[in-house]
C-alpha cells in the first residue's frame, strides 16, 4: 500500500494546507493505474473526490474531525 503524507508545515498549515491537498491529489494520481474504467469515469461526471474516496478499503470506518 502506497502512503502519501502531507504534514510538517507548523504555523502555516492552515495557509498551506489547499495547494498541498493538491500536490497529494496529483501524487496519488500518479499511483493509480490508468485504464479504460478512468476515461469511463470521466465521461460519468464521477467527482475526483468520489473516485479518491474508493481507494479507502473501509470509509464507513473513518471519523474525519476538525479543532479550530
């Protein structure tokens, strides 16, 4: 399983946080294959959230939380 961290950015996470987000977008992009069920999502509409949401084995098992 390949893993992608984007943490480290201290004070400034907040600010940064956005163009990270899509420099781990576009790594992880690189770390799926592509094949003919790509482009056929693409004609679908799926969002790239979506597709990214299916490489998760188990998201009914994921509690995303936020402390502002």
């Amino acid at each position: 399983i390949d893993i992608v961290h984007c943490y480290g950015h201290s004070g400034s996470g907040v600010t940064l946080s956005w163009g990270c987000a899509k420099d781990v977008v576009e790594i992880v992009k690189t770390l799926i294959p592509t094949n003919s069920k790509q482009e056929n999502h693409e004609k679908n509409n799926i969002s790239e959230h979506k597709l990214l949401w299916r490489l998760v084995p188990n998201p009914e098992h994921i509690l995303l939380t936020s402390k502002i």
